[in-house]
C-alpha cells in the first residue's frame, strides 16, 4: 500500500533548541568489534564492525542457555530433572565443571557449571539431555537464532569451541542479550553469581566487571586462542540498562577495559526514557470494509527511547500511516511507524499496530465502502 505521511502534533514535545553539544565520539577500543545497546529501546549508542563475522568462543553459551531456559519456561525441562553425563560431554575439552561420567547431574547444577563456570562438558551434557546429540541442538540453536533476527550467525557446537562455520556477529550477541533479559528474568540472575562449588572444586565467575562495577549484573565471558578475549557485559544504573559486547581482544584486560568504557560512555552520555505504555492508542483510522468504521492504532508493547542527556523535551514525533486500511484486520499487525527525530536525526522508527481484531463486515457493508472508496479515488 502506499504510505501517507501525516505530521500530527503529539504531547512528546516541541523542537525549542539544536544548539546544545553533541555526544563526543568514543575513542577506538581493542577490539575486534563491539557494540553498545541499550536494552530498553535497542537503540545502538555506539559500534564498530558490530556485522562483521567473528567467532564468540564461550559466549556461544548464551545462545544454549536461552534454548535451555525456553524449555524450562515451557515445562518441557524441570530444575530437578538429572541429566547422565557421557563420555562425550566429559571428554569435552576446554573450560570444565568437573563431571563425572556415568553420573547423574541436576538441571539446576548444570547451569550454574554454564554460567559460573563456563563448563563446557556441562554444555554438552545438557544439550545431549535435550536434543540427543550436540548436532542435533547445534540445529535447534540456528533455528532460535533465526527466529530472533540473528542473520549472521552459524552454530555447529553449544559451547563456542572453535571451528571454521561456527560464528556471529556483536549486533547478533547484543539481540540475543535483550532476548534472553527480557524473557527469562529469573534465570539472569544466575549471570551476576560470583562463584559455584560442584564436586569439591570452587570456581570463580570469569567476569571481573562483577567485582569491578556494582551496576554490573552479567552476563558471560569467552575465550580461545583464535576468538581472542570475549565479553558481554550488562549494567544498570537508575533505571536505564545497557548491554555491551566486545570481541576478539587480544588481552585478557582489554575486554575488560573496553566494556567498562562502553558502559561508562552510555550511561555518561545518554538517557532513557517511557515513551508510549503497552496498549496505548496513539490515534484512530478510518477502516474500510470492517464490522467497525475505525481503527485504533497505537503500541502493544511499553516503547522507550533513548537520547542524548537532556534533549528529550527537544525530540519530535511524526506519524508515518498507510493511506487505505481494509479489514480483515489481526491486532499486532502493522499499518506504519512513528517516527522521533532529534534535530535531522531519526532517533527511533516504531511499529504503528493494531490495537485489535476487526472482521469482515456483511457483504452490504462492503459493498457500500467498495463504492465509496471508487468515488473517493475519482477525486483524490
């Protein structure tokens, strides 16, 4: 359909002033890519190479996790089911929760050994649990990735091990951190853990950030000689949460480093605010062919967004709406955007849905707007 553009004045705000400082450039990390979300609206504060291919050595385990806890969310898998531990998953090499093959682990104590202690034999063991084999899962983790909107990532192992097709990108990681965030807020916790005792061996969570930031509460570090130092690191401070992701630093402190500048540069620099509540009806259309005449169209998720610290009451809002909306109509489905802008900058570009289902009208009622919209193309 063609889109009309309607500029209709909302409360947002007024544009007053551009004459306030523009948020300075961050110096270049060392890292091989990077980005910096914020986790609330997703908007990206800053990247660098955040699409270019790279692999994610252990933080690969988000992608498992997620796929771990989707299935205890769904009571498909209970914290107290005991997973077997084959051979396979013990002889696994790499970082370690130290089971024991033949034994019998509990779901809950697996991922403590995933996320504390990064146990790649407890990835495995899991994985196996679940799909009957690391191949298996490797499927269902891609089939996940692309249901999220992760295009440029491949996975052929759980655990983030090296190989040649196995790869993502930092925008891909940093989707997949909103994903996992939003919709398993009982399991993050399990990210901000310090340390986990299994089989008499104490390990200590790999993200120093921990120590380093009390605003820090996740999420998961990775390493290989190929990958290079790997972090995905989340905080939050007032309210306004950021995720960032660093790949492919070359020392163990650059990873580090880099996400506490990222952090620090987000939260330094920008702010977060509500914008529209979940159902909230932003304007109403007319509705051609429907049992009702109008449409409400609006939000069905709370929407926020961010800007540079004390520009919101600067920002402005536009409605970008389809010309002719006929029923039948889904709630959800989308009939424009709204558009902020800041200055000549688009800063947010949100799905303008509806509200609610509308079905046919009878055919006398069709019949009637069928005429009226051939008369009203005549003139328009």
């Amino acid at each position: 359909m063609k889109l009309a553009l309607c500029l209709l004045s909302l409360v947002v705000a007024l544009l007053v002033s551009s004459t306030s400082a523009a948020v300075p450039a961050l110096t270049e990390l060392p890292v091989r890519g990077h980005i910096l979300v914020d986790f609330n609206s997703g908007r990206v504060l800053t990247e660098r190479n955040s699409r270019q291919r790279l692999e994610p050595a252990s933080i690969t385990k988000l992608m498992s996790a997620y796929l771990f806890y989707d299935r205890l969310a769904s009571g498909q898998l209970s914290l107290d089911d005991q997973v077997p531990v084959s051979r396979n998953a013990y002889s696994t090499i790499g970082s370690r929760m130290f089971i024991e093959v033949g034994s019998l682990v509990s779901v809950e104590d697996l991922l403590r050994g995933i996320v504390i202690q990064s146990g790649n034999d407890a990835t495995v063991a899991l994985a196996e649990y679940i799909a009957g084999s690391e191949a298996a899962f490797a499927q269902m983790m891609n089939a996940t990735a692309a249901e999220l909107g992760m295009r440029d990532s491949n996975f052929v192992n759980s655990t983030g091990l090296p190989d040649p097709q196995h790869y993502t990108t930092a925008s891909d990681i940093a989707i997949l951190a909103r994903a996992l965030i939003r919709q398993f807020p009982d399991y993050y916790q399990l990210y901000s853990e310090r340390s986990f005792t299994y089989n008499g061996i104490e390990q200590h969570n790999r993200n120093r950030l921990l120590w380093r930031d009390p605003s820090v509460d996740g999420m998961k570090t990775g390493h290989t000689s190929s990958a290079g130092y790997c972090l995905v690191s989340s905080a939050q401070r007032d309210g306004m949460r950021l995720i960032a992701v660093v790949l492919g630093a070359e020392q163990i402190s650059d990873r580090f480093e880099a996400s506490q500048q990222l952090l620090n540069y987000g939260f330094g620099h920008f702010e977060t605010h509500p914008l529209y509540a979940a159902d909230q009806s932003l304007t109403e259309v007319r509705l051609w062919k429907g049992e009702t005449g109008t449409l409400p169209l609006g939000v069905i998720e709370d929407t926020f967004v961010t800007l540079p610290k004390g520009r919101y009451d600067e920002m402005r809002a536009a409605l970008l709406i389809n010309a002719r909306i006929e029923a039948p109509i889904q709630r959800g489905d989308a009939f424009g955007s709204v558009l902020i802008r800041l200055d000549d900058q688009e800063v947010a570009d949100i799905p303008l849905v509806a509200l609610q289902d509308v079905a046919l009208s009878g055919w006398l009622g069709r019949l009637t707007d069928r005429v009226l919209l051939t008369v009203t193309g005549l003139f328009d």
